[in-house]
C-alpha cells in the first residue's frame, strides 16, 4: 500500500512538472509572438508612412508647377521625378552609410550599398531605409522651386545626386546619426532642420549664384509679378503636401508602442498648418489690402515646416503659436527677398530655411522635458542653454549647406554651366531642354 502510494505521488509530481514546463513554453512562444507582433506592426506602420512621405513629391510637383509659367512646367516636373530616383540611388550607394553607419561625430563609414548596414530602430533594415530615403528625396526636391525657369537639367541632376549622397547625410549624422550634435542634446523630431533648413539654404545659395530670372526686377530695384499659371493645382498640391505630413511628423516615432505620442504629433502638425495658413492671409491681407490664396498657403506649409522639429515636445497650444509665427515669417520672408534681389519663384526660401530655422529654435522656448526633449525651454522656466544648442545646431547646418552646396553650384557653373541660354529661358524650359509642351498648342514665345 505504501508502494502504491509512493508511485501515485511521483506520477502526479511527473504531471504537474509536466504541465508546469508546458505552461512555461506557451507563455515563452507567446512573449516571442507578441515581440514579432509588435516588430510587424511597427515595420507596417514605418512603411506606411513611408509611402505618405513619398506622395509628398506628388505634392512638391504640383506646388511648384501651379507657382511657375505655363512654359516651365515639364522641366520642373521632370526635376521633381528625377529627384526621387536620384534621391534613392545615391542614398543606397552612400548616403544611409554617411547618415547611420558607425563612424565619428561627423560621418559614418559602414554600409555602403547597405553591406553589413544595421537598422537605427527595432525595425528591419530595409523598412527603416526606404522611410528614410523618401526624407532624403524631400531635402532634395525643396531645391527645384527656388532655381526654377531658369537652371539647366543636366545640371540639376548632378547637384540631386551629390546632396542626397553625400551633403544631407552628413547633416542627419549629426542629429540622427549619433553625431557631435545629437551627444549634446539637440532636438529635431521630424526634420525642420535635417530636411527642411538644408533644402531651404541650398535654394538659398542655388538662387543667389543663378541670379533672378529675366525681367523678375525693375531698373530701380522693385520686384515685377510673374505669375505662375495654374493656382488650383497649386493649391492641390498644397493639400497633398499637409495630407503626406501625417506620415512625415507621426511616422518619425517609428513605432505604434505609444499611441498617446503618435496623436500628439499629429494634431499638433495638423493646429501648426491650420494656424500658419491664418496668420499668413491676415499678414498679407494687412499688408496688401487682398487675402492672397498663394501666401495663405505658403503660410500652411511654412506652419507645417515649423512645427516638424518640435511637434513631439510641445502641447497642442503652442502648435498653433508656432504655425503662426511661422506663416507671418513666410510673407516677411517674401518680401526680404525681393529688397534684396533674391528670385525665389515657389517661396522655397521663406517655407524651408526660414521656418526650418523658426522651427527647430521653438523647442528651446516651448520644449518640455517631461514631453522628451533633453531640458526644458525657456516658456517652462528652463535655463537657456537647450536654445544655445538649438542655435548652434541649426547655424552649423546652415553655414555647412551654404559653404558646401555654393561651392558645388559655383563647380558645375564653371564646368558645364548652371543657367540655360536667354533664348531658352524666354521659349520656356520644356522646349529648350525637353523638346515637348506641357500643354500641347499653348505654348508661349516671347521676343527678346
């Protein structure tokens, strides 16, 4: 009997180890398919947003066509497609390796052609890639509007491959890269500087060396309207542009963990436009007497410039006081151009720089530490230091993409040539370099 007992009790402890080890091998098999869950819903959401990012060329494309003359079309079309597909290769070959390969505070030295890359974030390499080659062909894109009516295709395509190889990843080492001013504690969320402050200044200098185009000046100095000649498609491409910034802002979380994080990101990005596109009408509307369309809208893309730096750090109020500032520095902006003689024909300028700059130096003023940012901004009683680094983050980048980019336009204008010949320049871009109208029987000849 006492046999009988002493096997009863072994079988029973057999079983419950059993059942205890089969226990322990369901909850292990669930933590690693909850972990690959998560992975598959953060790499669907990167991709997803991803793909918004990438319609932005869409909307790039039709916001500089509907701002230009009706002759120029095709070609800032053409530049705005080839773009991407400069974009994409030259940050395959290069450009992810300077921007996240391991390296020094200033560039990265692995993976080129992505051999032996690793991905940034917990998601694969592949997905974390292409998100960030539609930022990269963004950077790149900004500049087609300010040099537009007047630079050469072949010359365009060469400064598209060289700032998405090499100049833009050098800048997003250092902020996103683990760079000198990432170990500091600068702050840029989604780009204001890394994407929108180097497409802004590189149009900047683009221009300055291009010089404006005929006829945009007076002999005493006063700015002649040329008018661009679709506004409807602008505006569409306007709307596409704050549509694709959803993906832009939210997706730079790079996961969906924190649904609390990704939905202040979006209303604060959606409450910069909203009140940058205000601001913008009221100021030139004062101004001017008229509620212009093309700077309201310039005013919401200038508000959704702003805010891309700022817009995980900051409450939803001060996403509106950051739009506005931002959408009364465009029309300000417009007009500093043209006192000094600076053709910009988009406003790339004045949306990009000047609000990429406005953008990332709010983080110092309406930064909360408790929301991520390194310390607090001066609106939260902060000491000024975070600001000291956001200025001298964003005028690093600033001097960099100037010195760098204006001596590669002032290399190819001394080679093959920046500008196309006065009598191209007056047939139109889409005849002169492309042999084709953009709207078939329309097409318009001036005489010199």
């Amino acid at each position: 009997m006492k046999m009988m007992r002493y096997w009863i009790g072994c079988l029973v402890l057999a079983t419950a180890f059993s059942l205890w080890g089969i226990g322990q091998s369901y909850a292990q098999e669930e933590i690693v398919s909850g972990y690959a869950t998560s992975i598959g819903l953060d790499t669907l959401w990167v991709l997803v947003t991803a793909f918004l990012v990438f319609f932005m060329q869409a909307g790039f494309g039709m916001v500089e066509a509907g701002f230009i003359r009706a002759k120029n079309v095709c070609n800032i079309l053409t530049k705005n497609f080839l773009d991407f597909c400069m974009a994409s290769l030259g940050f395959f070959i290069f450009g992810y390796a300077i921007m996240f390969g391991s390296g020094n505070g200033f560039m990265g030295f692995k993976g080129w052609f992505l051999a032996g890359a690793e991905s940034a974030a917990p998601i694969p390499l592949f997905a974390f890639w292409l998100f960030q080659a539609a930022f990269c062909g963004a950077a790149a894109t900004i500049v087609a509007g300010g040099m537009a009516e007047r630079m050469k295709f072949q010359a365009y395509l060469i400064y598209s491959f060289i700032i998405s190889a090499f100049i833009y990843p050098i800048v997003g080492h250092w902020i996103w890269g683990g760079g000198w001013l990432s170990r500091l504690g600068f702050a840029d969320f989604a780009g204001s500087t890394v994407v929108h402050a180097v497409g802004g200044f590189a149009a900047l200098i683009g221009t300055v060396i291009l010089k404006p185009r005929i006829g945009k000046y007076k002999a005493d100095g006063s700015a002649n309207a040329i008018l661009g000649h679709n506004i409807p498609l602008a505006s569409l491409g306007v709307f596409i542009l704050w549509f694709g910034w959803f993906g832009f802002n939210p997706g730079s979380t790079l996961s969906v963990g924190d649904g609390s994080l990704i939905a202040r990101v979006a209303i604060n990005t959606n409450l910069a436009a909203a009140s940058g596109g205000i601001a913008a009408m009221i100021t030139v509307w004062r101004l001017f007497g008229k509620p212009d369309l093309s700077m309201a809208m310039n005013g919401a893309l200038a508000g959704l410039v702003a805010i891309t730096a700022p817009c995980a750090f900051v409450d939803p109020w001060a996403a509106i006081v950051i739009g506005a500032v931002g959408g009364v520095i465009v029309v300000l902006g417009v007009l500093l151009l043209d006192r000094l003689q600076i053709d910009d024909p988009v406003g790339a300028v004045p949306v990009h720089g000047f609000n990429g700059v406005w953008g990332t130096l709010s983080i110092g003023i309406f930064g909360q530490q408790s929301l991520g940012v390194a310390r607090d901004g001066l609106f939260y009683g902060g000491s000024p230091m975070q600001l000291g680094i956001q200025i001298l983050g964003v005028g690093a980048a600033v001097i960099f993409i100037l010195v760098t980019m204006g001596g590669l336009f002032k290399l190819i204008d001394k080679t093959i040539g920046l500008r196309v010949t006065p009598e191209e320049e007056y047939k139109g871009l889409d005849i002169g370099e492309h042999g084709m109208e953009s709207y078939s029987g329309f097409q318009i000849f001036t005489t010199s």
